[in-house]
C-alpha cells in the first residue's frame, strides 16, 4: 500500500489480510468491482478518475498510485486515483450484504429489472423522472449521462 488516503481511508492491515491469497472470481455489482480471495472479498470503487491496471512488478510507482496487488505471474494489478473519490474495502462474509452493496437494484440488463418492475416502484413515488432513474436502489448504473440519454 502506497497511499491510504481515499474516499475512506484503506486500512493498514488490508496488505496482511490480501497476502497470499489467490483470486477466485472476478464481477461487478452496480459501479463496484468485487474480487472474490481465498477468505474475503476486496470491493473497490474506481470513483470518477480511478483505475486499476495490469503493469509487470518492476514498474515504477507514480503519485496517484495507492494500492498494488502483486500477481503469481510478476505482474501487478495498481489502484491509481488522482482525485481520491475512489474506494478498497476489505469484507468477509456476503459482499451483497455490506452497507454499500446491500439496497441496491437490480442490474439494468438482468431478469428482474423489467417494465412491470420499474412501474411498481415508480407507482407511489412523486419525483422527476431523471431522479428516479438515477435512484440506485430502484437500478444501478444509471448516472446523469445515461439518465440525459434515455429521456432525450
């Protein structure tokens, strides 16, 4: 860990809890990326300007560069962040279950978000169309962009 300062800061011990584990799985929940270890899962948020890359273990580190994550293979997967906005969580247990995972949506392009779904919950609400669309825990995904695109 290079640099704790982000949304919430990392914990110091995340480098001691990740070490030595293998990543099993790799998926997103909504604008969360969630990498399933051998006895945890690690959440990141890219924020607005992060990033992870793949970049072999020798490269050298850069300012915004605040977390990397060494690979079997030499490689290493680096979290930048210029803005900070972004976020690493160390969670046990359902990642579903966390805080910032547990009330949302569903995906907009799975089986349960459909017509029927989005009239239910649009029924008793009195807010602008673009709010609602941009609710999180009606659907994930949808920011100002998509929600401007979809009502133009």
């Amino acid at each position: 860990m290079h640099n704790r300062r982000l949304r919430w800061p990392v914990s110091r011990v995340l480098p001691e809890w990740a070490q030595g584990q293998t990543v099993q799985a790799v998926r997103r929940r909504a604008k969360y990326l969630v990498l399933q270890l051998d006895r945890g899962f690690l959440l990141l948020h890219l924020g607005m300007s992060g990033s992870l890359l793949i970049l072999p273990e020798s490269t050298a580190r850069e300012t915004h560069d605040h977390f990397d994550m060494v690979l079997d293979s030499h490689w290493t997967m680096r979290f930048n962040d210029p803005r900070r906005f972004g976020s690493q969580l160390w969670v046990t247990g359902d990642p579903e279950a966390h805080a910032l995972l547990k009330d949302l949506g569903p995906e907009p392009l799975e089986r349960d978000f459909h017509a029927d779904y989005l009239a239910g919950k649009a029924r008793s609400r009195k807010v602008a169309i673009k709010q609602f669309l941009m609710d999180q825990r009606v659907v994930v995904g949808v920011g100002n962009i998509y929600a401007s695109e979809a009502l133009f």
